[in-house]
C-alpha cells in the first residue's frame, strides 16, 4: 500500500514470511508515471552490490517497456551497467578519487559535470538503493518532475551499511524486512514505483553477459577444462583455508580439471601461489580486469569462490557455481535463481572440503 504523497512520509512496501524471507506487497495506489517514464537509478557501489541491482531494471521495463532509464555508478563499474541495453545512459561517480583530490581544481570540474548530468532533463521517479547519505544527496540533486518520487530505503537491513540520515532526504521511504536478500531489496524499492510483486527468476545480464569477451586474447591458451578459485577477499574471515583449496585442488585433477586461481593486488598474488604449489598443474592467472574476468567465467566448467563480487557475477550468469560463505550471512547474497548455483556455509559456519567439492560435483550435473 502506497502512502500519501507528502515528504518523508513511508511506503509500506513488504512484510517477511516465518524464515525472513522477503515478501513484496504490490502497491494499492501505483505513481501516476508517463508511458515513457524517465527514471533515475542510483546504486554505487559495491561490484556484488551493483550486480544485484540489475534485476531492478528488468522490473521497471516490465511494468513500463518503454521506460528511458540511467544508472548512476562508480566509474569502475560503467562498462559493467553498459551491459545492460535497457539502461539508456550510465552515469560515472568518482568519490573515492574524488576525496583523495578534493584540492585539485579538475576534481570540481568532474562533479559539475556529474551534476549537469543530473539536471539535464526532469525525471519521473528517481530510486536509491544503496542508503547511504553521499548516494541520498545525489538523488536529490538530480532534476524531477513535479510530484516526482524519490524512493529509498527507509530502515536498515542486518549486516547492510545504512546511515539513517538519508531517510530525511528521500520523499517516499520504503520499509523492507531486517533480513531482506540484497536483490530482494532493490527489487522492493522499485515494487513500490510499479505498484506489482516483481517475478521470478530475477533477470541479470541477459545473452550478452553470457558470451561477453569469451575470445579476449588473454584467455588464448587457457585449458579445455578448468575451474576458476576465487580465493581471495577483503576480510580476512570470509577467506577459505590454503589447506582447504589444496585439498580441493587434488580433487578437482582427478576429474580432469586444472584449477585457475586469480588474484587483484600482491598480497592475492602470494596466496595464489601459496594455494599453486600445493595442486598439481595449478595456474596463477595474469590479473584481469572485471570486464575480461567475464571470459574466464563464461568458458568455465564450475567457478569456485568465496563471498565476492566475481563469484556473484558467475551466479547472475547462472554458470555452475559454489559460493563459500564463512562470515558473512549466506541468506544475503547467496544465488537463489538456478539449480546450477550451490551455497556452503555460512556465517560462523565454515564448510568442509568434502561439502564444497560435492557441490561442485552437484552444479555440473556429476555425481561426487
């Protein structure tokens, strides 16, 4: 049920059933939008969040096909939301160059661009995700028609980064359950735009992310058969032992399969080859950008990882994949939408070798 239209007034937009498990309510009274809505989607950061916003825009040309929608992001992930031909423009974000040069004359130029962008034309409805207040205060830039919504979360949702000072700065906050999925979430706000339950499965990439950069000359020599280990993390307790991947590693050679093992600085590239020395025939990879790790992922028999973004990209191309949660929530992140995505583990809960490999086994359709 919507509510009234006054400011800062909040849309109930979900209840949750007996397991916490996100519900949406279709709205009673939909936003009276144009058949052509122009809507404003703001979602930063982070690779994994980015990516589990994506079935929002599905959602919102569902309801209105014609729907002109743009996509603010950081700039890393522009070519990543380019994937996307439903979003019309994607709009870069720097702020985390931007701080680190807030004394730099170039810097002021790139934000008046980013706000020029913003106001160029008058959006039908803009929607924040990410329920910060840097990410609030971009919202509430951009130019809107009159009466135009802008819908956010209005209340924190367990182990999420949330300021509540945001709340003052959307028109029509939405509350969402304590223990909401991340896809669930974004997929909520805009429930409460459309006035309609979003389907299911969630939409992701589409065919283009299921081909994408397959034939990058970096990937020319990889092997027939391989499994991509994503090993490697920022938290420290969301890594999986060394003697647990060399364990799997052994494994995964006796079915006829050479583990890959990437790496993003040299702290990953020293465990990379920590994890190497222990498996015969592994291989530590080039590094590889975001966009080129599609490649790697889309000629992959099963993709092997920890709670991270590359991992959930696998999942949102429905590619056989095992994703290791062991301190973070698994009813967070975890791939929901394929038989071909297995979770082990889970917060406090490490899984075994023996749990990981026969999911392994289970998603590539083999018996363990």
């Amino acid at each position: 049920m919507l509510s009234s239209r006054s400011e800062g007034a909040t849309v109930p937009a979900a209840s949750s059933d007996a397991a916490g498990v996100a519900q949406p309510m279709p709205a009673a009274v939909p936003f009276a939008l144009p058949e052509r809505p122009r809507i404003l989607l703001v979602k930063v950061s982070s690779l994994g969040d980015v990516v589990h916003n994506m079935p929002l825009v599905h959602d919102l040309r569902a309801r209105w096909p014609g729907a002109e929608i743009d996509w603010v992001v950081e700039e890393g992930y522009v070519e990543l939301v380019r994937l996307l031909p439903e979003v019309r423009r994607v709009i870069p974000f720097a702020l985390r160059r931007w701080r680190k040069r807030l004394m730099q004359g170039g810097t002021w130029r790139e934000i008046g661009v980013v706000r020029d962008a913003l106001r160029q034309q008058r959006y039908d409805a803009v929607i924040e995700s990410q329920g910060l207040l840097k990410t609030a205060v971009v919202a509430r830039v951009a130019a809107r028609a009159p009466g135009a919504p802008i819908i956010g979360l209005g209340n924190a949702t367990q182990g999420s980064g949330y300021e509540p000072a945001a709340r003052l700065l959307y028109t029509d906050p939405v509350a969402v359950p304590r223990q909401t999925h991340s896809v669930r979430r974004s997929r909520l706000l805009g429930a409460a735009l459309t006035g309609a339950a979003p389907a299911e499965p969630p939409l992701f990439f589409g065919e283009g992310g299921r081909t994408l950069s397959v034939d990058d000359p970096l990937w020319a020599d990889l092997p027939a058969r391989y499994a991509v280990c994503f090993h490697a993390t920022a938290g420290a307790r969301k890594k999986w032992a060394v003697q647990n991947w060399h364990a799997l590693g052994k494994r995964l050679v006796e079915d006829g399969l050479v583990m890959l093992l990437p790496w993003g600085n040299d702290k990953e590239r020293q465990a990379a080859q920590a994890i190497a020395a222990g498996v015969p025939g592994a291989r530590v990879l080039p590094r590889f950008s975001v966009m080129q790790g599609f490649g790697l992922i889309n000629r992959a028999e099963v993709v092997i990882g920890v709670d991270t973004g590359l991992v959930h990209i696998a999942a949102a191309l429905c590619r056989p994949t095992v994703e290791i949660y062991t301190a973070t929530w698994r009813w967070k992140t975890e791939g929901y939408w394929s038989e071909r995505i297995a979770n082990v583990g889970d917060d406090g809960v490490v899984p075994s070798v023996d749990e990981v490999y026969e999911a392994a086994c289970r998603v590539r359709g083999e018996a363990a």
